[in-house]
C-alpha cells in the first residue's frame, strides 16, 4: 500500500472529475489517497494539507492551464519538493497534465520539468492514464540511505538540458510612462523583460549603477514576490547588451542529489555554469579529491571559467536562502567571501573580472555565525521596497484607470499595502472582470476570492510552524514580536513589516483581515 496525495484545482470540473477517477482506481488497488476537498479554509486544514503531504508515498499533482497558475497549487508542489529533499526522495512526484502542453511557469516550471509527464486529453484516456500510473506507483522503490558521492571523471549531477532554439534578442523598452490601458499579460512569476508593466523603483538604478561599475558583490534583498527575480533578469539582460558573460542559477531547480552534501553541490554548479558558458569541460574530470571541496571548486572557477573569459562575468544567483539550512552554506558563503577580498586585494587578478548578484530574502546573520565569513555584510547591498503611492497611480494608469478616484487609490493601497504582486494582480482583476473598487474590496479577503490562493497559502506556510503562528495573533493583536528571529522570519516571509520586533505591523490590512478570522 502506498499513500498517495493528489493536487488538483478547487473549482475545475474537470480536473476535479479526474481526481475522483483516479482516487477510486488506486484506492481499489489497496492504496490510501487523500484529495483535498475542505470547503472551509482554517489552521486544521492547513496543518492537515501539510501533514499530508509531508507523509505522502507519492503526490500526483493535476497539472491544467487553471491549476498551474493557482498560487496554493504551486506552493503545494514546493512542499512536496521540499519534503523530497529532506526525505530521500519520498514523496515521489508523479505529474498528470490535464489537457495542457504549454510550457510550466517557475517555480512548478523548475521542479517538475525533469520529471516524465503523463497526458490527459479526453475521456478516451482514462484506462490508459490508469495504468500508467498504477505500473509507475509498482515500480517505485524501497529508498534505501544516500550513497556518499565518489567523484571520477565523466560523473554529471546536472543532466544536459535539450536543444532550444536560438532564442531571440530582448530589447527591454525605455520606460516613459506609457498610457493606458496596455494590451494585458499574464500575472504570476517574474515580470518579462519586454513588459509595460513593470514599475522601476530606486533598487532598479541602484542595480544598473553596481553592474556598470562591474562590482564584486551585489546583493538583492527583498521579502518574497516583491520583484527579486524581475529585477535580477533586467540586471543580467543590460549586462549582457554591455558585452559581459552572464550566467544565473536558481537554487530553487537543484534536487537532492545536487544538494546531498558540499561536493555534489559545488560539481553542480560548475556543471550549470560550463553549460551556459558553452565551456567544453565536465567538472569531474577537473577534481582531485586530494584537495578539499572548496579548492577544487575554486580552480574551476579560476582555471576553466575566469581564464578562458575575454568579458567580465556577471553570474546571478537566485533563491540563495535554500543554502541557508545546509550544512555546508557557511562554507560557501566564506568562500564567496575570500573572493571579495582577493579582488580588493589584488585588483588586477582574476577575480576582478567576476561579478556575483545574490538574490535572498532571509536574514543571513540568523544562519551564518562569524559574519566576517559572509559575503552579506560586503559589497553593494540593496533593498527592495513595496510600491509607493505615485508607483500604484502609474501602474494603475497603464491599466487603464480601474481606480476611477483619488480615495479609491488611497483605499486600494490601505488594502493591499503596495505589495507588487498583490497590487498589480488587483488592477488586473479589477480590469479584465470590470468590476467596481467595491465588488473588489468586498471580496478581496474571501477563500473564494480573488486573493483566495494566495492567502490560503500563507496559512498552510503558518501551519508549518505553530510557533511562528501565535508570534503573528499577538503582531495583529498590536503586541511586539517576542524575538529578533521570528520579527525577521515574518518579515522575509513578507507577512509583516517594520523595522523592528518592537516597531511591527501585518503588511497590509488584506492579510490583517484574513488572518484575525483564521488565527
């Protein structure tokens, strides 16, 4: 018997009747199967969300054009991933694209692309998903403890990614106001190059100054879906119409193996970054186990990669807060470190032409104890703020004015406290249902509402920690945070904000709402 847990969209016909077919078929092979079908949302059925998929065998998530871009069905296949990674691979993801071939949007994008899909178009396909399933779900194996990693020549971590075509050159458009409304775009994940809609704020030419003058470490801070990403992708792109070398790994895409331990990690990302380099060398057939992890990965860098540059490098590393938790991350972040101070040591060595762009949101000094090993507390560092009221009213008219007064905008940002993905997920709703300002305020908080997604999800994130939960009822109920970690914590997290534990508030009276109600 396996227990299995299948993800599917809440309010999709379909693929709510290919979740029951598949959940009567495992469940008469003698698995146990747990659909989530709670129609009232609370801590119960956050932790329980959680738990179950924590202990889950395997997790089928019901891929579709609506469940992919549902914020609580992404975070969903995150914590399966995430339990992966600390479980020895269990549970075992087994995607079902439900009438959907485009590509998959980051982070499910990343998670799920090296695993094979099954296909679901029409009735027709029933039998035959079935039984693809149940031999996948038979030949899952007992999973026995990690292998500790040999190292020898032609070893890959990192498999090679397929072909693409050459892909086209993006100019990102000078931005000057532009009027509305704009032809609309997708909401959800990082902004594209070429969109209109992207709002620049001070971080943006504070950024584009740092990379022109090529800076050691530059360092992006921000609470999540505040624009880390968005704002990393525009920094790579001028850089590389400058003629620098650019290249960008998401920690969010290393798996287990990647991760295992200090070795595997470092042949990792020496693997991704001779493959975007185009560098026709493995990293394995350069190590000698003779030396330590950190040397041998060093005289990659120095060896291989700086020395066969004829252009300065600019290498964007995002979702850096995943090393935060591994063993080995202090040792990384001090290598990092002793980069930075052999460039400012010796400016014409071949460190000087190498330029680091980190992207986090979590408090380094919380995991990183001697912080003159950190590359957090050296270089450019730079904080991304939510919007402002003048940025609100500019995003507002490239839509086309759904915020018909100056109260209404003043409203809108008490609601939803200038967070980026809120604030332009809201004018998109507002514009593309045409509804009133008060259909959308009346409705905002709602499990079924335009937000619904998004908040569940900060509950089953709470539910993880109960700790961290009752620190949040006494911030709403007006009282400090009790410690400088679980001020930081929620502060990251993007729940709340502030500028101290003793000076803190929820981030916006949309999530004031919602949490005193589930709280």
């Amino acid at each position: 018997m396996k227990r299995v847990v299948i993800l599917v969209k809440s309010g999709e016909e379909q693929d709510q009747k290919l979740a029951k077919l598949i959940e009567n078929k495992l469940i008469q092979k003698g698995h146990s199967v747990f659909v989530d079908r709670e129609a009232q949302t609370s801590m119960a059925w956050a932790e329980n969300v959680a738990q179950q998929i924590k202990s889950a065998d395997i997790v089928i998530p019901l891929v579709s054009d609506a469940s992919c871009r549902s914020e609580i069905f992404s975070y969903q296949i995150e914590a399966a991933h995430d339990a992966a990674q600390k479980q020895n691979g269990a549970p075992t993801i087994i995607p079902c694209r439900v009438a959907f071939t485009e590509d998959l949007p980051d982070p499910i994008g990343g998670i799920l692309a090296p695993i094979t899909h099954f296909l679901w178009e029409t009735e027709e396909d029933n039998d035959h998903l079935i039984q693809d399933l149940e031999e996948r779900i038979d030949h899952i194996k007992e999973r026995k403890d990690p292998v500790k990693l040999t190292v020898k020549p032609g070893l890959r971590l990192v498999s090679k990614p397929a072909p693409k075509p050459k892909p086209i050159r993006v100019t990102i458009p000078v931005q000057t106001k532009p009027k509305g409304p704009l032809p609309l775009e997708p909401i959800g994940g990082a902004v594209p190059l070429n969109s209109e809609f992207y709002i620049k704020r001070i971080a943006d030419k504070d950024f584009r100054e740092a990379l022109t003058r090529y800076d050691s470490i530059v360092l992006l801070k921000g609470a999540r879906q505040i624009g880390k990403t968005s704002l990393l992708a525009r920094g790579l792109q001028m850089s590389r119409e400058r003629g620098a070398k650019v290249a960008l790994t998401d920690f969010q895409k290393f798996n287990a193996s990647n991760l295992a331990d200090v070795s595997s990690f470092y042949i990792s990302l020496a693997e991704s970054l001779a493959e975007q380099l185009d560098l026709d060398v493995l990293a394995s057939d350069t190590w000698d186990e003779r030396r330590g992890p950190n040397v041998n990965f060093e005289r990659f860098i120095r060896r291989e990669v700086l020395k066969n540059m004829n252009a300065p490098l600019v290498w964007g590393l995002d979702e850096v807060d995943r090393l935060f938790t591994c063993d080995y991350g202090s040792e990384v972040f001090g290598l990092f470190r002793s980069w930075h101070n052999e460039r400012a040591l010796d400016p014409s060595g071949p460190w000087a032409g190498l330029t680091l762009c980190i992207a986090y949101a979590t408090e380094a000094h919380l995991f990183i104890t001697d912080m003159n090993q950190s590359p957090f507390n050296v270089g450019t560092r730079l904080a991304l703020e939510d919007f402002s009221a003048e940025q609100i009213k500019e995003l507002d008219e490239r839509y086309g004015n759904p915020l018909k007064t100056e109260d209404e905008a003043k409203q809108f940002q008490t609601l939803l406290g200038g967070h980026p993905f809120l604030v332009r997920r809201g004018l998109h709703e507002m514009t593309t249902r045409k509804i009133s300002f008060a259909e959308f305020e009346a409705g905002a908080d709602k499990e079924d509402g335009i937000f619904g997604d998004h908040l569940r999800r900060i509950l089953v994130l709470l539910a993880k920690d109960p700790e961290l939960a009752d620190v949040l009822k006494g911030v709403i109920n007006g009282q400090p945070c009790p410690t400088p970690e679980s001020f930081y914590r929620l502060r990251s997290s993007g729940i709340i904000h502030g500028n101290s534990q003793n000076d803190c508030q929820t981030r916006c009276d949309l999530y004031a709402r919602f949490l005193k109600q589930h709280l």
